[in-house]
C-alpha cells in the first residue's frame, strides 16, 4: 500500500484518466492481479468492498482525502 500512496502523491492532474494510468502501472510495478490490488486499494480509501470504477471513485474523493485515508491504514 506505501507503494500505491508514493505513486498517488506524483499525480499533478487528479483526474480519472491520470488515476487510471497510475493504477495501471502500479500493476506492472506489483505484479499484482487487478481484482487484489484494486480491491485493496477499494477497501482502504473507500472503506467498502464494491464501488463504481475505482479511478472514478478516487476522483470524487479527491487526492488529499484518499492520500489521507491511505496514511491513516499505514499507521495502524
């Protein structure tokens, strides 16, 4: 999860596109399956296992939250 919230902090332009571009590269730096890194990802910033398009949802929750979200499952 560090390494997603490292990759999220570098986003200038907060928008689904970038968002999405940035999920897909956090898949090939992973290795990771989409179904487990999105859903990870889903869980700790959204709190629920089902959403509409993960990149749409980051969105509408805006970058500070989601960094902040991440930040807060970190720590514990």
């Amino acid at each position: 999860m560090s390494i997603a919230r490292q990759e999220f902090e570098k986003i200038t332009d907060w928008t689904p596109e970038t968002i999405q571009n940035c999920l897909n590269e956090l898949l090939e730096t992973t290795g990771q399956k989409p179904g487990i890194l999105f859903s990870l990802v889903r869980i700790v910033t959204t709190w629920a296992p089902f959403s509409p398009q993960l990149n749409d949802t980051l969105a509408l929750i805006g970058k500070e939250k989601t960094l902040q979200r991440i930040d807060n499952y970190l720590q514990k």
